[in-house]
C-alpha cells in the first residue's frame, strides 16, 4: 500500500462512511462516533456537492461486495479500514464485536490479516501519539479513569 495521500471519490466516501456506521452500530451508537460520521461526511458532502444526506446514506445497508466492487484499489480498502478503526476507538474502546467486524471486512476486501493487525497496531499508535504530547496530564489521567469506569 502507498504512502501516498489516497483519491476518494463521493461514491468511495459514501462507502466507508456506510462501513464506518455499520461498526458504529454494533456497541450502540456513541456520540463521539456520531459526531465524527456526521462531520466527516458533511465535509465530503460540501466538498463534492453530493445530493445525499447523511440521514440517507445511514439508512442505506452496507454492502460489503459493493464495497469492494466500488473501492476496487488496496489502498482504498485500506482507507476504508483505517477509517472504521478510526471510529472504532473514537468511544476510547476498541471492542471485541469492533474487531471482529472489521477483520471480517478486511477478509471479505481481500486484506491479508498481516496488513490487517499492522493498520490495527499503527493506527492506535498513531492515537497514542497524539495523547502523548498533550501537555496537562492531570486532565488525560481523570479522562483515562472516566473511560475506565465505563
């Protein structure tokens, strides 16, 4: 896969944003995932000028051979699992129901788990990262302990 910035077009967005709610879906809707759907899409939306709305598009069914018919590239695949992986960890847990939905959308795209468990591993890194250089840790340590008791 390229480590080039990868081209999406509204059909490729409107794809992964259905996969991103189809993971969204599975512990409950939350609102950090909500809102990250939402912004996402309505900045794709205002960017292309697509005619479908949010509310349509999350009332549409994820369909994964679509998904791959449509995405065709791996790095698009990719893009649409590090997106899901993304949301997935925006409720601060990566779930086990989370996990297995995406490796399954990774199987089905034809993602070696290889690739697989190495976007895992480099997209909580990524996560990792930018908590780390948050500078008030007293405030990162009462958040750590809200997202534990949950």
């Amino acid at each position: 896969m390229s480590t080039e910035a990868t081209e999406l077009g509204i059909n490729h967005i409107q794809v992964i944003v259905r996969a991103m709610h189809e993971v969204a879906k599975l512990d409950g809707v939350h609102d950090a995932e909500a809102v990250m759907l939402r912004e996402f899409y309505g900045a794709c939306q205002r960017d292309t000028g697509a005619l479908t709305s949010f509310e349509e598009l999350g009332r549409g069914p994820f369909d994964l051979d679509e998904a791959k018919r449509i995405l065709g590239t791996p790095d698009r695949k990719a893009a649409l699992l590090r997106s899901c992986l993304l949301l997935a960890y925006a409720d601060g847990r990566y779930s086990t129901n989370e996990r297995e939905k995406i490796r399954g959308f990774a199987d089905a795209l034809g993602v070696p788990a290889a690739a697989t468990l190495s976007m895992e591993e480099s997209v909580a890194d990524q996560l990792m990262q930018n908590i780390a250089r948050i500078s008030n840790i007293d405030a990162l340590r009462e958040v750590a302990a809200e997202t534990a008791r949950k």
